[in-house]
C-alpha cells in the first residue's frame, strides 16, 4: 500500500476523523500512555490483515485489543474474580489481561491468531480513551513499529517506520509511560506475567496478595518473547560503563555520555526516554553502548527490552 498519511490531532477534530476511518476499515495509530499503537477495528478481519501487512509482522502473533472500558472486557471473554482485582486496581492503565475467549466473541480469528485466549487493555492516555468511546468498538493495536523495530513513543516516529502504509496518526505528543504494558496471563491455574511492562510486577503481586508465575522463555506466546526484538539497526552492547571507540554511550544515572536516559537515576524518567533515545543514537549510525540499569521495578521492563535490542540476529 502507498498512501498519504495523515497527521490528525485532538485540536482539529482528530478524535472524530480517526474513529471513523477505523469504522471504514482503515489503519490509524494513536497515543496510548505506554506507546503508540496501530490500530483496527479488531472485528474486521481485512482491516486486521492490513495491520500485519503495514508492520510486515509474522501472521502467528496474537494482537492486543483495546476496549473503553473494564465493562466492555465482559463481552469478549470469561471474567474471573481475579480479572476483576486487576481491572479494579489497573484500568486504565499500562496493564494487558490475556483471558479465555467467549464463544460468539465477533472478534477476527487474525486478532487471537487462532488462539482461545485473546489480550486486553484498557489504556488511560485521554486521547486513546475518547478514540475509543467514540469508535464504540474494539481496537486491535500492537505497537505502531515495523516488526521487531523499535516501539514508537512520537508521532514522529510512527511517522518514520510506517509513513506511506497506514491511514493517519493521531498526534497528540511522547507517551508518559514510554514502555509497553505489563501482560498477565489470567487463562491458566495461575496468573503468570507474560511480559514485564509499564506496570512494575511488585504492584501486581501486591494487588494479588501472591506472586506472580514467570514463563520458562521457550513458550513463545508473544513476540516481545523472541530473543530479538525491539532491535535498533545499530548493534547493541549492554552493562557498559565507557563507550569503545566509535560507539555512543547510553547512560543512567550521573555520568559522561552521549545520551542519558535519566541523569538522576529515576527508573520512570527512563522507561519514558527509552524509545525516544534508542531512536535518537540509531540515527548516529554507530554501535550502541548501554550503561547499567538496576533490576527492580521499572528497571526490569527497561532490562528486558534492552536485552532484546542487544540479541544476536
Ligand atoms: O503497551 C502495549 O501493550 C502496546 C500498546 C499499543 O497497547 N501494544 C503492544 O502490542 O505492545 P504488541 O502487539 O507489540 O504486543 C502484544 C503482545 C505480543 O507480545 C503478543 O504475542 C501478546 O501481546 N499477546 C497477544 N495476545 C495474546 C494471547 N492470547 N496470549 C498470549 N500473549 C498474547
Ligand atoms: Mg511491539
């Protein structure tokens, strides 16, 4: 597909063009508080294909869908009590539940990939929430990156990666969370993080009153699970605390480099520089290195994706 994409915003009547071009089966990204996502109407399994094609993504991984509200999750998929502890304390916000299908769902076979569970979330970004009440129907929406590229955090850089091959972007500026959500899987005997998030897994657990179970990495359920992912072209060196000649130094905390994701050492502050950085040193065309980042709350999210983007491809 080559189209001209349009930039629409909050100001201009942005909310409205956009849900109506989702209603027509066209490709739209949006702000959410975690990243951009590029959305579809998640019932049109044509409108679901197009999103597959634009992000030239494998057609086994299974989409996120994006509802109004916690209510509307009701009509997609067996609720549990535990679904309803976490919407209760989560919705809106950075938080995915993957549950089991209802029969007669209405959602495209392309969305859960054939699967009988299917992803949700309700995001709290206000452009996102008055999308989609305004749509009034489920969105399917991965993060509006080409696959296994970089999440976009900007318009500007859903702009960059998918220009050409989607509808519109509505802008309405950098996302606050600036990481994916946390995915709980809510299908099995016990609630199991599927992917670490926006949502530090400590608050989960505190919410639960339990741990959280942990996949063994082998059962490739979401592609945020494939070992490289989130890969900037540049290659990636991690746990550096000086760049080699020729690199850029990613750095956290106080210290010499090229680019710090939080001078003061503040695991939010950086979630939310992440993208926005990686993007910013791929541009240099030279390889990354990346200083060390503690393993605690956000930091495990920001470690998780930062070993993806340094896995051998
Ligand atoms: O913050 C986010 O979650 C963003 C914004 C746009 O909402 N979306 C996002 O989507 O990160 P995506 O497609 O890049 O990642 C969705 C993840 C994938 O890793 C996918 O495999 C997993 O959710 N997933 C979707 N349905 C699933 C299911 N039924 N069971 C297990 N994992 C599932
Ligand atoms: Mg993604």
């Amino acid at each position: 597909m080559n189209v001209q994409t349009r930039r629409l915003t909050v100001q201009n009547n942005g909310i409205a063009e956009a849900a109506q071009l989702l209603a027509k089966g066209a490709l739209v990204s949006f702000p959410t508080e975690t990243v951009y996502g590029l959305g579809a109407d998640a019932r049109n399994g044509a409108a679901v294909a197009a999103i597959y094609q634009a992000k030239g993504r494998p057609s086994f991984n299974p989409l996120i869908v994006h509802l109004a509200s916690a209510v509307d999750a009701r009509t997609y998929v067996e609720w549990s009590d535990t679904a309803e502890i976490l919407a209760t304390a989560f919705w809106p916000g950075p938080l995915t539940l993957v549950l089991p299908l209802k029969e007669d769902h209405g959602l495209s076979s392309l969305v859960t990939a054939g699967l009988d569970t299917v992803a949700l979330r309700v995001p709290a970004h206000p452009a996102a929430q008055a999308l989609l009440a305004t749509f009034n129907g489920p969105v399917a929406a991965p993060s509006a990156n080409p696959s296994g590229r970089i999440s976009a955090t900007t318009a500007d850089h859903v702009m960059a990666g998918l220009s050409g091959r989607i509808a519109a972007v509505l802008d309405d500026g950098p996302c606050a969370v600036g990481l994916e959500s946390t995915i709980v899987g809510l299908a099995g005997e016990t609630p199991t993080l599927l992917r670490a998030g926006g949502l530090p897994q400590e608050a989960i657990e505190a919410a639960l009153g339990t741990p959280l179970a942990t996949t063994n990495g082998l059962d490739i359920t979401a592609p945020g699970q494939l070992s490289s992912h989130y890969a900037p072209a540049a290659r990636v060196r991690l746990n550096a605390t000086k760049a080699q000649p020729g690199e850029v130094l990613l750095g956290f905390g106080p210290m010499t480099c090229d680019l710090n994701l939080s001078p003061g050492a503040d695991l939010v502050e950086a979630a939310a520089n992440l993208f926005d950085h990686l993007h910013r040193l791929d541009a240099m065309a030279c390889p990354i290195a990346v200083a060390p980042i503690p393993d605690r709350g956000l930091g495990r999210a920001i470690n998780d994706r930062l070993k993806r983007a340094a896995a051998p491809r």
